[in-house]
C-alpha cells in the first residue's frame, strides 16, 4: 500500500469538528491514485520551493504553497514557488506524542489549526476571518507503518487562488 495521509476539513459550526473522508482498500486507492516523486527544488537557505513539482505527502513542509487536492485521501502533492498562484498554503504543523493511533487525540490537536496559530498567522481570529483551514492528518496505516506523527493545518481562500503568502492576511 502507498502511504497516504488524510484531508480533514474543519467547520465552524458553534465549535470547530474535524471531518474526515475516508476509502478503503489499498488496492482500490492506488488504482484511484498517482504517487508523487520525492520532494520538490528547494532553495538551500530558506528551503522554500523553487520550481513546481509533483512531491510525495511526506516531503511537504511548513511554509509550501501548492494546488488543491481533489480527493480526500492524499499521497502527493502539487506544490509551487509560493510567488506563483495557488490554492493552499501549509501555515503550522503539529507532532503528536508517540503511542497508540487516536483519532480523538488527532482531532483534538487538529483544532490546533483554527486557534492561536491561526490567529497568529493570519492575524485575526478564526470565527472573524473569511479563509478557509483542514489539517492533512495521519491515518492508522501511515501512524503504525511510516511512524507518522505530524498534523500539518492547511489555508486557503475560498475566493480562488493567490500569490504570495496568505501570512498577515488579516482578512
């Protein structure tokens, strides 16, 4: 099976719920989908992405700019040159502690995403603002057989695409 990671949307309805999407099968998500080449070039001192390219979930990083995903089970990304459009944004990561998959611990964490380092990052709340958040999250499979541990909270602006970091957007 392909390592693959989980899109979660978050929804603000009273409190923030993390939803998740969900298939199953190993065969039938690597007949649905591509895998990724590695990680992407990146400048040596600031490790920002330099030139577009189809990465493995894995290598991407906080601060990376890339292409919506369309489905909610991830294992590559599109990620582009953070001046050049685009859809989505990687603005925080989380490391969960070691020890047994949670999917309670990992929505709990998730939440994460849409309070302080939200805030800090885009400058006004979360309940004020008009962007968007998911967190990419572990699943089972990538928790036991890849020791994945990172949350990664995801923005983007509902309005389309834009270029340049949505940091200090405050919108």
């Amino acid at each position: 099976m392909r390592k693959m990671r989980t899109r979660r949307t978050l929804a603000l309805v009273g409190s923030a719920v993390a939803l998740t999407v969900a298939l199953s099968g190993c065969s039938a998500i690597n007949s649905i989908l591509g895998g990724g080449s590695g990680d992407a070039d990146r400048d040596e001192e600031t490790g920002q992405v330099t030139e577009s390219a189809n990465i493995d979930i894995f290598a991407l990083k906080l601060g990376d700019c890339k292409m919506e995903s369309p489905s909610g089970l991830i294992e590559d990304a599109d990620v582009v040159p953070c001046e050049e459009p685009h859809d989505e944004e990687v603005y925080y990561e989380i490391t969960m502690d070691d020890g047994e998959y949670s999917e309670d611990a990992i929505n709990a964490a998730s939440q994460e995403c849409i309070g302080d380092a939200y805030t800090n990052f885009v400058g006004i709340g979360y309940d004020q603002s008009t962007l968007e958040v998911y967190p990419i999250t572990p699943t089972k499979d990538t928790w036991d057989g890849y020791d994945d541990r990172i949350v990664q909270c995801v923005i983007s602006d509902p309005a389309g695409q834009t270029t340049g970091s949505l940091e200090g957007a405050a919108r």
